[in-house]
C-alpha cells in the first residue's frame, strides 16, 4: 500500500506515518524491476521472521506495481540519475536532477527520523544513496546490496557509509564486502526446484522425448527488454525471415518471443509472416510470470541485467546474451562475462548481433546437446537460492539493538 509522505507540500513537513515502531527495516532502491524484485525477496525473508519492511521507491521507473502487489507499505521518492555528459542539454538536465534529489533528501531524512527503523537497506541507484547518507545522519545502520558484478557509483558512495555490502557476484570491489548472490523472485526459485536440468544425449530437460522436449522442438525464449532492445528485435524479425525460406529448419524450433511494451506494435508485420508460414512462432509485449515463462524453455536469449543473470543461475538455463551498450559503468557486459567466463553464456556485443548470426548459435547448440548441458551445470553452479535468506543475516547481525 503507498502512503502519502507529506501532510502539505512543504519538504519539511512530517511523514504520515502511523504506528512506526512496527517497521523494522526500511528498504530503499530506484524504481527499476532490477532493484525492486530483489528488495522484495529480502523483505519476504524478513516477514517469515516477523520482521516488517518499508520501501522507499524512486518516482520513476515501475517498482510500486511489484511492491504494491507483494503487500509491502511503500512510498514514492523524489529525484532521478545524473547524466554522464557535459552537453548543455546534460548540464540542464542535472541541474533539475539535483534540485529533484534534494527534495528526495529531505523526503527520506523526516522519513527515517519518522520510522525510526533498525537498519535501512539500499539496493541501489541515487534514492538508495540519499536514503543511506539520510541514515547513516540519523544514525541508523546501513547495509548496501549490489547486484551487478561492477558496482554503479550509487552503491560506491553508500558502501562507504555502511556496516557491511552484500555482493552478487564474487570478488565485487566493494569494502566489507559479503557474497551472498542476488535475490531472486521465490516464484523462480519454487519453479528451479521442481524443474530437471538440461541431460545431454537427448536433447531435452529431464530426457522427455515426447515431441515437448525433443531435439525436434527446441524451446527458445527471446526477451527483448520491458520496453523493448532494437538490436534483438531486429535479430529476432531476421532470423524469422530466415526460418521462413527454409522450412527444414524452421521446423526444429518454437520460439517465444518478448518484444517489449514499446516495441510491439512495431513487429505486427514480423507476428503475420509467422503466421503465414506456420511457424512455431508466439510473442507477446510483456510477460510478469517469468517463472511460467522459463518453466519449459531450453535456451533464453536477452540482455544481461542482474536479475536477468541470477534467474538463470537459479533456472540453471543456457544463454546467449546481448549486453545493454552504454549501461553505467558497461556492468551488463560485466554480468554476461562473469557467465561466459565459466561457460555458462554465449556474449555477443550488440554491433555484431543479427540473425545470421543467432540462427548459427542456435542451430550449433540444437544439434549438440552436450554443449547445452555443460552451459546448464555451469549456469548452476553460480546460483545462490538463500541469497535474500544471507542479506536478512547481514541485518539482523547489523541493525540496532
């Protein structure tokens, strides 16, 4: 449920916030599902201890929908990221940013002062420095999570003004640094449990060989991004064009393919050429159930987000990865080599990713299941399912007394 933060619209005006002492924590992040997801997987691990969370949540981005439906009290911040340019365009754009993050500052400092909690959490991005430095002012511990393997500026400040970081990836350069793995949706991890890992020799996922989970049906899911990633898109509407010239092997594929919100209506075209060709082609512009989505596929093709990675690990699926050009600090390239490195991944940057291209992976990975296999034990062997169990250790080991 959000609760309104300010009875009049002066900054300095109290929280209405009632009954405070029932929060335990407080969870600060940006409003990207990267940040959001993992938050609420530590404050679920810290309801099953009877520990109630709070989320403060940047007013941008979609995480109020997550935390809104998780059933966790949250309330929107001011204040959104500072642009890397010192183009006049930049220049003005980080003056109204900075105005936005003090006004944020404000926000969260009369909040913590308010709530009063034990420890304060922040998963990252600008709301979860202002929320760690309004903090550690008020002396209430902090603790920072970082879910990429290269840590964005945001986190580096924070860590700096924390009891302790937890890292998702090994060897993070963070100080006090704990690996713990990044959190993951429970949904994900109940599907994980129940679902049998790639066997090489057939072909399938647990040796189904009923036309489900032959090599004559090889499940792929295609994710281009919530709102949508050009590069694979337009790998994606090429390598239908291609499927579509040769039935031969069009027929050894069912393609499930996420387009993304914005890019949708874009690909009608690409969605009537399958259907015209009985391909074994379906899309949609967002799917929520991811868990649903990852259950029966073999092979997931996409960007290289951090939550992105960790479903992975724990799915134990074999990837091909686009890494996300321009992304803060290049952590995405990061994340995808820290999977490729141990074989787990195929990376590819976007200026050399097209439909040639993905048809000669997937081709070369239908016809040898034994690669599949060897990239399903090694995505596995970097999941983590007790991560949000390990970060609610940090708090309970580090929050006041």
């Amino acid at each position: 449920m959000q609760l309104k933060l300010w009875r009049k619209k002066s900054v300095l005006t109290q929280p209405e916030v009632t009954q405070t002492s029932q929060f335990w924590a407080v969870i600060a992040a940006s409003g990207t599902a990267g940040h959001i997801y993992p938050g609420i997987a530590v404050a679920q691990a810290l309801k099953a201890r009877d520990l109630e969370t709070y989320f403060a949540i940047s007013k941008t981005g979609v995480g109020s929908a997550g935390v809104e439906q998780a059933g966790f009290d949250y309330v929107l911040i001011a204040g959104r990221g500072i642009r890397r340019s010192l183009t006049p365009r930049a220049i003005c754009s980080n003056l109204a940013a900075l105005g936005k993050l003090l006004v944020g500052s404000w926000q969260l400092f009369f909040l913590l002062r308010r709530l009063r909690p034990k420890i304060l959490l922040t998963m990252g991005g600008y709301t979860g420095f202002i929320a760690a430095k309004a903090a550690f002012m008020l002396r209430i511990p902090v603790v920072t999570a970082e879910q990429n393997a290269v840590p964005g500026l945001a986190n580096k400040l924070a860590a700096r003004l924390s009891k302790a970081t937890a890292t998702s990836f090994p060897g993070t350069n963070l100080p006090k640094a704990t690996y713990t793995g990044n959190p993951v949706r429970q949904e994900i991890i109940d599907v994980a449990a129940k679902q049998p890992k790639f066997q090489e020799g057939n072909g399938s996922y647990g040796g189904a060989q009923n036309g489900h989970g032959s090599t004559q049906n090889f499940r792929v899911v295609i994710l281009g991004g919530s709102l949508g990633a050009g590069c694979i898109n337009t790998a994606v509407s090429e390598l239908i064009e291609k499927l579509a010239d040769s039935h031969a092997s069009a027929s050894g594929y069912h393609i499930f393919h996420i387009t993304g919100e914005r890019e949708w209506e874009q690909w009608s075209g690409l969605r009537k050429l399958a259907k015209d060709q009985h391909l074994n082609y379906d899309s949609v512009p967002f799917a929520d159930d991811m868990a649903t989505v990852f259950s029966d596929k073999q092979l997931v093709v996409g960007r290289a987000g951090a939550g992105m990675v960790a479903e992975l690990a724990i799915m134990g699926l074999p990837s091909i990865l686009v890494p996300l050009q321009g992304a803060p600090g290049d952590h995405q390239t990061a994340n995808a080599q820290a999977l490729a490195e141990i074989g787990a991944a195929r990376c590819f940057p976007e200026a050399e990713f097209n439909g040639r291209m993905l048809l000669e992976e997937l081709e070369d990975l239908r016809q040898h299941s034994q690669k599949m296999a060897q990239m399903s034990r090694a995505a596995a062997g970097l999941a983590s399912p007790d991560a949000a169990t390990k970060i609610a250790g940090l708090l309970l080991q580090h929050a006041k007394a």
